[in-house]
C-alpha cells in the first residue's frame, strides 16, 4: 500500500514569487464588463469575493462557479493567471470548495477549463492547472478522470530547457501518482513520459547520456526517483521498470555519489519495492549493475543518520547475498545475460569457462545465443554490450563445431558483419574477430 503522500506540495521559489506578483497585478475586470465578457452579476460577485475574509471553517464555495466559469471563457492570459490562483487557493484550504470542482470535473465543466488553460503557450498558466486538477483528484478523487491527458501535457513540461518548470512538472506527477490508476495509466498508456522523467534524472548526473544540460540536484534526483518509487508500488511496472527503462545502474550510479541522505533513502526503498514485488525480474538486473557492492559502500564508507535507512540497507544487502553466494559462474554469466547489460567480467575473457560451459549455450533451445543475438539486435545497447556479444559469440563458434550454423540462423551472423563498420573500434575488432572465427570454422568443418 502506497504511505500518505501529500496532494500537490508544490513548492519552487519561481513559481511562488510569480504567483505573488499575479495575486497583486491589477486587471481590469470592469473594462472587460463593458466589452460583454462578463456581466454585471459576475462583476459584483467577484468583487464580493475579493473582499471576503473568510473566519476559520468558513467556505467560499459558493464562488467556485463563477470562478471557473470566467476561467473557461476569458482568454486574457492576466485575468486566466489571476482566477487560476484564486482556484488554487480554494484546493489548497477550502475541503468543500475542492469538493465542489470534483464534481465539476467529473462533469467536464471545470477539467475543460483547466485542459484549456493548458493548452495556452505559456508554462505558469499551463503549471498551475495542472497543479490545481492533482490536487482535486488526489483530495477528493474523480471517477473517469483523464490522466493520459494530464501526463500529456506534463510530459510537455518535463522537456523544458528551464529548471523551475521541470522542477513543478515532477511535483506535481509525484502528487497525482499516489492514485493507483494514475499509475497503471502512466506508465500503460503514456511511455513518453515516463521515458522523460527518466531522462530528467539520466540530465542530474554529470557526463549522462542525456542530450541536455544537467538540472538542478540533488532535489530533483529525489522527486523523479519519488516517483519513480511510487510506480513499483504496481507489481506489474515493478517487474518491467528496469528492462524498459535501465534505471538501477542509474539509481547505484546517484547513490554512490549522493551528498544527501533523503536521496539514498528513497533510492533504497525503491529497490525494497523492486525486489519484494518482482525479485525474479530484478535480482539479476540488480546484481549486474553491482548494487551490493554500492549498499556495502553505503553501510561501511557512509555514516548514515537514519536507522530506517541503515536497517533497509543491511536488509536488502542480506536478501541480495542470499542470490549472489548460490551463484555459479555459469549462472552469473545467465544473469549478466538476461540483464542485456554486457560487461568485461572475467567469464567472457576465460577459455576454461567456454570450454567447459559451450554445451550449455545450447540448452533451453539455445537460450544464451539467443540472447547474444537479440543484444545485438537491441537499440539500447551501448559498444561495450556489442563488443561482448560478439565476443561471446566467437568463443560459442570456436568451441563448438556446428556453432556457426545457429548463430546464423537467429540473424546473429548478418548483425555482426554490419557491426564491423562500427563507429566504435572496439566493436569494428570483436565483429572481426568473430567473423574470421566463423570462416575459420566453415573451413575446418
């Protein structure tokens, strides 16, 4: 069960000192009266609202139609930003109120208002829609809500050049992913976006992958991981988070260098959800991106102030050891393998091991070559991957007299001769390597 996440706690200095600015920037409602855009009844109210003081417990609900009325009919981008703000504050403080946009949500009336503020090019108005509609789904919940909708347009945001935007975007997802179905539709129905999330994280680590500059840090290392902690609560997303999206190198890489211990913390119960949810699928991709190494680290080389923390490392290092001490080297080699992250480990480079275990490339209807086939086939694998895989398929090849003959029929032949115009030197001399193994083979044979 996901804990209790607070709803929409948006707090980024940026967006707070606009907000300021908008509640006082004057707008000029009665020239709006005159043109016809609101009437003189609506004038009145609104200068009635303004005026309110409301006591403690006191609601102003009864403004909440007129507020979004206006919202959905003007198009000033001042007057939007205004009433936005006011609608914010009702969410925020007034239990009825949001009770009241529920319901008008769930009739379409007042998510159209916020959809269309969204749509508008200008990332405040489009933000504090957002925000307003997380927390009136996660306060008081809307049956038929669209999430897809609103992870479209937050998707939008999180490829924002600017650090405060992105910033707001990743709140307010970790807000609205405390609804379970949030979380089925995020991750089901919009890829796209958890793919930017992720890449915001890949854009805090310095020398990343990513093709943009590095964003603030470590607070946003904690909000995306957040999220992304909250995403394993579904044992199904549990189980494919890291195939899909390699995020456990990521998260051992930011752990190690992480300054503070909040990050850790939700690191580590992240890959608590991940093994207790989906072991089978992660103790591999675990193992092979070294995280017991790095929680050794983190219990002896890091003086760790919270005891939740230190027991959930010790905890999750244990159940860890438990995979790693009944491993051969056969089966570590299987676990690298169905992890698709090749590395330069002592088996690859051993001729005893290839010796002793090429029989056993074949079992399971040739499981392993298969899986050296389809890393070579895969987009997400890096030159180190390639340079193994076709590595491993020239000891499969020379150790193994009708080698050559399956290793061309799953397509792994072609993919290695392609790979011997690689960008990367390393891959251009394991493809070669492999290719003269294979000539050398068929001439033998």
């Amino acid at each position: 069960m996901v804990p209790d996440v607070p709803a929409a706690m948006v707090s980024n200095q940026f967006f707070d000192e606009f907000t300021d600015k908008v509640r006082v920037k004057p707008i000029p409602w009665e020239g709006f009266s005159r043109a016809g855009l609101v009437s003189s009844d609506e004038l009145r109210q609104l200068k009635e609202f303004q005026q309110r003081q409301p006591k403690e417990g006191e609601s102003l609900a009864e403004y909440v139609e007129l507020l979004v009325g206006l919202s959905e009919r003007l198009s000033s981008l001042d007057a939007l930003q205004y009433l936005l703000v006011m609608l914010d504050d009702l969410v925020d403080g007034d239990a009825a109120a949001c009770e009241q946009l529920a319901r008008d949500t769930a009739s379409g009336h007042f998510g159209r208002a916020m959809f269309r503020c969204m749509e508008r090019k200008d990332d405040y108005l489009g933000l504090k829609a957002a925000k307003i509609l997380a927390g009136v789904v996660v306060r008081c919940g809307v049956a038929g809500f669209e999430y897809a909708r609103l992870f479209a347009a937050l998707e939008r945001y999180l490829r924002s050049e600017l650090t405060s935007v992105v910033d707001v975007a990743v709140q307010v997802m970790q807000s609205v992913l405390r609804v379970g179905r949030a979380r089925s539709v995020l991750y089901g129905e919009c890829p796209g976006c958890v793919a930017q999330l992720v890449d915001v994280l890949r854009r805090t680590v310095v020398g990343g992958r990513a093709p943009r500059g590095v964003v603030a840090v470590p607070q946003t290392q904690y909000e995306v991981v957040f999220c992304l902690w909250l995403l394993t609560f579904e044992a199904p997303i549990a189980e494919s988070l890291n195939r899909t999206y390699d995020v456990i190198p990521l998260m051992v890489e930011i752990a190690r260098a992480a300054v503070k211990e909040k990050v850790i913390r939700i690191i580590v119960a992240t890959w608590c959800n991940m093994l207790r949810l989906a072991g089978d699928a992660n103790v591999p991709n675990m193992l092979v991106a070294h995280v017991p190494a790095c929680l050794q680290t983190l219990a002896t080389g890091r003086s760790l102030k919270d005891q939740d923390l230190r027991d959930d490392v010790a905890s999750l290092a244990e159940a860890l050891a438990g995979h790693s001490g009944a491993m051969s080297t056969w089966d570590e080699y299987l676990t690298e393998l169905a992890s698709g992250k090749l590395h330069w480990s002592p088996a690859h480079r051993s001729e005893p091991f290839w010796k002793l275990h090429v029989g056993r490339m074949d079992e399971d209807n040739h499981r392993a070559v298969r899986q050296l086939a389809e890393v070579l086939a895969a987009p997400t694998s890096d030159e180190t991957a390639l340079a193994v895989a076709c590595h491993d398929l020239a000891q499969y090849v020379k150790f193994n007299p009708d080698g050559k003959r399956f290793v061309a029929r799953v397509g792994a032949k072609a993919r290695v001769m392609a790979l011997m115009t690689s960008e990367f030197p390393e891959v251009r001399y394991e493809a070669l390597m492999c290719v003269q193994q294979i000539m050398l083979n068929a001439w033998r044979n």
